[in-house]
C-alpha cells in the first residue's frame, strides 16, 4: 500500500478530531449561564445578571446604573404597588382582568444576601434560552410605541420601579403565570396550569434545580 493511500485516511481522521474537539470546547455549547427564581410565599420573580442585560435587549436597565442582579416580577396595576392592599382590592384583582405593571428591583448583590426572607433558587440554562428569557421579559414592559417605557412609580425597595406591562390580570393569570411563561421561553419544562400559588410554581422550580 502506497503512503500516500495511508496519508489520506489518517488525514482526514485528524481533521475530524480536530473539528469535533473545536465544536465540543465552543463556549456558546458548553458555557451555562445563571438565573434565579425568587418566592416570598405568595408573589415570584427572575433575577438575571445585570451584565445580561443591555440598553439592546432590555432598554429599561439604564435606570439601574449601579445593579449587579435586577429582579424582575409581574401583577396587577393596582393591588401589587400598594402598601396597603385590602381584600376588596385582592378579589377585584383576582376576579375582574385589570392592568397589569412589571416591578423591577436593581439589586447591589446576589438575590439570596439582599431578599434574606425570600426563597431563592438558582437555574442554570444555554446562552441562547436565556436570550429567549430576556426577550419574553423585555416584551411584557407596554412601552406604547417608544423606545423604553417610563417608570410610573417608585418601587417596594430602594432601587426599584414600576412600569406600565403588557396583559390582563386575573385569577388564572397571575404573577406566578407569568414567572412559568418566563421560564418556559427560557426552556425549562413548567407546568403552566399548576403554577396559580407561588408554592406550586416554586416546587417545580426546585425539582428543576436538582436536575
């Protein structure tokens, strides 16, 4: 057998590990990025990275300059801003679809040091879900054919807004609805019907950590 009739087979074996070695080492294949779900036992949210995020993707993150996570959280227009909130302004939120707000909360720290009350899990997930997560959150601000929405009221913490949001509020689409549709464009495997009440969104959460 002539070298070169041995030359070519070896070449083209080399080459191959050689491309495999580079797609299988790809940071855009291998490299996971992190998320977290937060509970405070009725009302959840997602906390992303500050760096995640850009005036591209999520042009409301000028507001936060100095955040290293923002938290973001979803509910009705009326009942989720209010500091004193009575049942009458509950069952009217859960009972009649009303106008709906997003809460963004700019955090200093990680979820887990800043909402030390709160149940915290972390997710992981490929760069392009999380692209898709993003996008499902920038789309739920209402910015009325602007370029970003206005912040229409100051927020339940120090550097924290609310912004006009996309949707209808009611009993079958709540705050907790809305953190599962996040979290399914962001891939994870979330049952939607079973997600009214935040404990049964976050048990779903949790089993999705352990995995």
């Amino acid at each position: 057998m002539s070298s070169r009739k041995v030359f070519r087979p070896l070449s083209v074996g080399l080459l191959l590990m050689f491309f495999t070695c580079v797609a299988t080492s790809s940071p855009l294949r291998q490299e996971k990025q992190q998320i977290f779900v937060t509970s405070n036992g009725w009302h959840t949210g997602i906390v992303l990275k500050r760096n995640y995020l850009s005036f591209e993707n999520m042009p409301e993150i000028t507001d936060f300059p100095q955040a290293e996570f923002v938290e973001f959280g979803w509910g009705d227009a009326k009942f989720y801003p209010a500091k004193e909130a009575g049942v009458d302004m509950a069952l009217a939120a859960a009972l009649v679809p009303t106008a709906a707000v997003i809460h963004v909360v700019g955090l200093p720290a990680e979820p887990s040091r800043y909402f030390t009350r709160a149940e915290v899990v972390p997710l992981s997930l490929g760069k392009q879900d999380l692209d898709r997560l993003i996008a499902f959150i920038a789309d739920s601000f209402d910015r009325k054919s602007k370029p970003r929405a206005d912040a229409i009221a100051s927020g339940l913490y120090k550097s924290s807004y609310f912004y006009p949001a996309n949707g209808k509020f009611h009993l079958l689409n709540t705050c907790n609805s809305w953190t599962a549709r996040a979290l399914r464009a962001g891939g994870f495997k979330i049952k939607l019907f079973e997600t009214i009440r935040a404990e049964s969104l976050m048990q779903q959460v949790r089993t999705l950590s352990r995995v």
